[in-house]
C-alpha cells in the first residue's frame, strides 16, 4: 500500500463519535477519529514496509502517527529519528503511549528516558516517564539500575504533588510500574504509593480518573502477576 491508500483508508474507518472522543481526551486536527482495534486491521500490511510505516508519523494526522507505532521496527530506529517524535507528539495517546511504547523497545530506552523525563516540556518530561515504565516492564530486574529506580522513586516522593499535571500523571504510573514489574523493590513501591497518597490531575472532559497507586498494586499482587514482565509493550 502507498501512503495515500493508507490515509484514504484511515478516513474511510473514522467515525465522528470517534474522533469526538478523542478530541474530548486531548487529541488535536488533523485525525479520523479511527478505534484503535480498527488500526490494527493495517498493522499487518503496514509492518512489511518500514519507510512507509515512517512516513505515517510524518504525517501529523493522529490516526496515522498511532498506526505508525504499531507497525514501526523499534530496534531500527535511530536516536534522533526518536526524539523528533517525541517533539510531534502533541496529546497524551501519542506522549504517553505511542512514542513510549517504540522508544521502550528501542536501544536507546533508558538513555532516552533520563534526558526526556528532565525537560521544561510537560509533554516530553511525561513522555520520558512513561518511557521508564515500559522500559521496566520489559527489561529482567537483574539487568535494570535498581539503585537509579530506588532514587526516582525517592523524587517522586518528595516533587510529585508539585510537578506539571501530566507529569504527575506519569510519576504516579512510575510508582505503580515499579510495585507490578520489579519485584526487587516492590515494597520500596508500595511504601512511596502510602506516602504520595491519592494523586490529583486534571483530566478534561472526560470521566477517566488517576489510578489510586497503593490499590493497583494491590490488584496486581493478588492477581499473582507481580514481577511477571510483559513480552512487548506496543500495543
């Protein structure tokens, strides 16, 4: 498929509804308003060529830039080619989850996540969070810096409740991460998640609330899944 087959089938699979939602939860023009399951009836054929999974990003369109996450090889992309992304990133599905998700499967991961996670921007400090967290949720603890994690546990601690609102939404999501994927520091975890207490950020429009850290924990131990790591985190 070209680029413009592809585009002109994103359009064709918007809905209104859709992009309604979406634009409620951040989104910004240009988009298609494309469900995310809907997406991934392209990921198959999109995956067989690189330069055109590249392209979609590049095209700023919302739907496009998702689909180009799902598809894109991590392991192929260069340092810079991640950090432009991360700069175009402009709402949470694609800060938080589409950008994470390729640079946490990347061999830049970890290197990339400190230098995000340090910006004035709030979107890419949120993104080099996130970063973390799927970088965690994919790496064995023995080959994570336990000592660094400890340390960023230690900062979320004492700077959460005064950092930028999606920043705070990431931090909160760095806790929970560290309680469910490594079990080296679970109860490092579960003390920072007593300490932080109920996190407040603004959601917009939208009925989506902020996972209580302590709770989700919870879940996840009694579920029998903690430490259990996940095989990607692309999704």
């Amino acid at each position: 498929m070209t680029l413009e087959e592809v585009m002109s089938r994103l359009e064709a699979m918007g809905t209104e509804q859709t992009k309604r939602t979406f634009i409620r939860h951040g989104a910004k023009e240009p988009l298609y308003g494309v469900k995310i399951g809907d997406l991934k009836k392209l990921v198959s054929t999109v995956k067989k060529d690189q330069a055109l999974a590249r392209a979609l990003y590049e095209t700023g369109n919302s739907d496009a830039m998702y689909l180009a996450g799902l598809t894109v090889n991590p392991r192929t992309m260069d340092k810079e080619t991640l950090q432009a992304w991360a700069k175009q990133a402009n709402w949470v599905m694609h800060s938080e989850t589409t950008v994470p998700g390729v640079a946490a499967e990347s061999p830049f991961a970890f290197e990339l996540a400190r230098e995000w996670m340090q910006s004035s921007d709030e979107g890419i400090a949120a993104c080099g969070w996130s970063t973390y967290i799927n970088a965690m949720s994919i790496t064995p603890d023995e080959q994570l810096d336990l000592e660094e994690i400890k340390q960023l546990l230690h900062q979320v601690e004492r700077t959460i409740h005064e950092e930028r609102n999606r920043v705070r939404y990431t931090m909160n999501g760095f806790v929970i991460g560290v309680g469910a994927f490594v079990a080296a520091l679970h109860e490092e975890a579960v003390r920072t998640a007593a300490a932080i207490g109920n996190v407040h950020v603004h959601m917009g429009d939208t009925a989506c609330k902020v996972p209580e850290a302590t709770a989700y924990i919870k879940k996840v131990e009694a579920a029998g899944k903690l430490g259990v790591k996940r095989k990607t985190c692309i999704c």
